[in-house]
C-alpha cells in the first residue's frame, strides 16, 4: 500500500502558512491596536508588537502542524480509495 509523503504535505503547509503569516500579522497589530482603541486591553506599542510576534509563533506552529497530518490523513484516504 502506498502511504502519503509527510516532507510533501509538510512542505505544503509550510508555504500555505507563509503565506497566511504574511497576512495575519498586519491584522495582529490591527486587531490589538482595536483592542486598545475601545478599551478592551491597554498596551503600548512594545507590548502590542511582542503580542503580534507571541500570537503568530503559535498559530503558525499550530498551523503547519495540523495542516500537514490533515494533508496526510486525506491523501491516505484517497490512496487507499484508488488501491
């Protein structure tokens, strides 16, 4: 039976995630610079840039590892739909 490349779906998430880092971090800085506008938290702007950078670690992490076993996952399906 063959089984899915974890390098290729690993791969795959890490280039879907760059590009998803290249948007989430303006939004970061809006989305605290919101938050700070309307009263829900108060930061300066060195805490508000080290909470995009803590914020984004994690959510990319997270990322790329659930996107690449869901990639796995699927194609294995599909594999073995196909054998």
């Amino acid at each position: 039976m063959i089984k899915a490349s974890k390098r290729q779906a690993f791969k795959e998430s890490v280039s879907d995630t760059a590009l998803a880092f290249a948007m989430n971090v303006p939004i970061g800085f809006g989305i605290i610079a919101f938050a700070n506008w309307i009263g829900i938290i108060t930061v300066t702007y060195e805490q508000n840039v080290k909470l995009v950078i803590l914020q984004n670690i994690v959510f990319t992490t997270v990322a790329i590892i659930r996107k690449t076993y869901v990639r796995v996952w699927f194609e294995n399906k599909r594999l073995q739909k196909g054998a």
